[in-house]
C-alpha cells in the first residue's frame, strides 16, 4: 500500500497487483511445471492476491485498483467468475497462448465484463509458437478492437455474450434485448468429422443493431414465449474507425443468410485437401438489424 501511495503521487493512473493461482496440485507439461498450482502455502508463492485473501487485500491496499488472475489453469470460468467481483473489475495479465486461449478471450470479455486480457508472450519471437495460432489471436484481438466501444457499451448493459462450441459444448442459448438467440456450431449443413473450436462474441449497440465477430458458428432466431419470430432484415460486414463510425465493407445477400434465417460466421479459408470442405478460421465483423412478426 505505502508502494503504490507513492507511485500514484506521482502518476495517478490505476494500479493492479496479480496472483500465481492456487490449486490442489500443479500440473507438469512437457517436462515444465505450469506458473499455477500448489494446494498449501509454501507450495505457491503465497501473499498473492487470490481468493482466500480477497478482503484483506481490499482493506490493506485500497489504492490497488484491480487484483487480477494468471489463468493457466483449465477451470477458467470459475476462476473469471472469482476475480470478477473481487475489486474494480476483472483483467487477466497473464494466460495461456495456445489455440484454445481464443475462446477464453471471447468468454472474458462478454461473459464477465473483462476490460482486457493478454496470453502470455504472444508477442514473442517467430517459430515460438504456430503461426497459424498467432495470426488467429492476431486477428481475433484486431476484431474486437474494432468493436471496443460496442463492447463497452454493452457490458454496462449486459447486452452481450461471449462464447466457445466444442464437441462438449456445441451450443448455447441466451437473450440479448427482446431477442432470443440459438447459436450453433456453422457445421456447413453436413457432418464433419473433427471440425475446428468455434467461439464469438455478440453484443447490441446502441441502435438496437447486434454485432458479432468471431468463426465457426451461426446464430439462430427462436420464437418468443408469444409466438413472435425474428428474422434477419439487413446484415453486413465491416469494421469500426477509430471514430467508432461503422464502415461497411459488403452486404450480405439472402444466399449468405438463409433467407434471413441464419446470422452465419463460417470458416472463410478453405485449405485445400479436407474432404469436408472447411479450413483455416478467418475472423470478420458482422452487423445484422432484425425485425419481429
């Protein structure tokens, strides 16, 4: 506390202190032992902020903002759902940056509140880790830049939902406004074996429009309680300036939406080979209006 009086005299900017994560054991991969685990002090680098110590922290250091989490474990949404209402707010400094850290940026964000999130390194050097997982994060955080203000403006709403589709998990129900949602996995309307993660994030602006990003899913409309069915009246693609002003790249066509049944965000990159059909993940905003009948 008496460190971060001093530094916020001198630029007051918010402060946050984060924490090795405690867990019954810690786990060795590849020879290395992950940076989380070990269930008794002594076996982690005990004083951090996690869980069991949350109130003496709040009390003891007022002028730290955010206690936040390094997320390298698998029980990411419980450990999101923690820190979240821990201080200010939720911000993972540190986390996983493999494939599947993707899906977690997508859930952070729109499931609680994150206001940021950063796997570890992802700015390391080339050949440290794949290219086509770097390229996707890269993609997937230029999206959501993108949409920073929506975003924003939807968490305070909570107006928004974050996700992943696996096998495990292939769909998700959720409202969002007056509208109920149906997202499925995109699976090309034909089975395919061994089909890639899909994740996303959905959020309403401040028209009533709702605007999405991410691959490998489509959103379906469900009739309400009263019978009442939406459809998709317009949809497009695009990005946001820096001015937050939409800037509409294409219109979607009736072909592309089902006749305005389906919100699709498939695989776009076909790699050449997969009989199914589908390859490489390619990230696109899009931005639907809906009316009900």
């Amino acid at each position: 506390e008496a460190v971060a009086q001093a530094g916020r005299r001198e630029l007051d900017v918010p402060l946050f202190v984060n924490a090795w994560l405690n867990a019954v054991a810690r786990p060795v991969i590849g020879g290395v032992a992950n940076p989380f685990g070990g269930g008794e002090p002594g076996e982690y680098p005990t004083g951090g902020p996690i869980s069991l110590v949350f109130p003496v922290w709040r009390h003891a250091a007022p002028s730290i903002d955010l206690l936040t989490p390094d997320i390298y474990a698998t029980d990411f949404e419980s450990r999101c759902q923690e820190f979240a209402h821990a201080s200010a707010g939720l911000f993972i400094p540190e986390m996983r940056r493999n494939s599947g850290v993707i899906g977690d940026i997508h859930i952070a964000i729109g499931e609680y509140g994150a206001i940021g999130t950063s796997p570890f390194g992802v700015d390391g050097t080339p050949g440290e880790f794949p290219e086509e997982t770097r390229g996707l994060i890269a993609q997937s955080y230029r999206a959501l830049g993108s949409m920073s203000r929506v975003i924003l403006s939807a968490q305070s709403r909570g107006t928004i939902t974050g996700f992943r589709l696996n096998d495990d998990e292939p769909r998700k129900e959720v409202v969002i406004g007056d509208r109920r949602l149906l997202i499925t996995r995109d699976m090309e309307r034909d089975p395919m074996p061994e089909a890639p993660e899909s994740w996303g994030l959905i959020a309403e602006d401040d028209e009533g429009n709702l605007v999405g990003t991410g691959a490998g899913f489509r959103v379906l409309f469900p009739a309400d309680d009263d019978g009442r069915q939406t459809s998709l009246e317009h949809v497009e693609s695009g990005w946001y300036d820096e001015d937050g002003r939409w800037r509409m790249h294409r219109v979607l066509n009736g072909d592309e939406t089902i006749s305005g049944e389906e919100w699709r965000f498939p695989y776009l990159t076909v790699i050449p080979g997969l009989a199914w059909g589908m390859g490489s993940p390619t990230v696109r905003i899009l931005r639907c209006r809906t009316f009900t009948y």
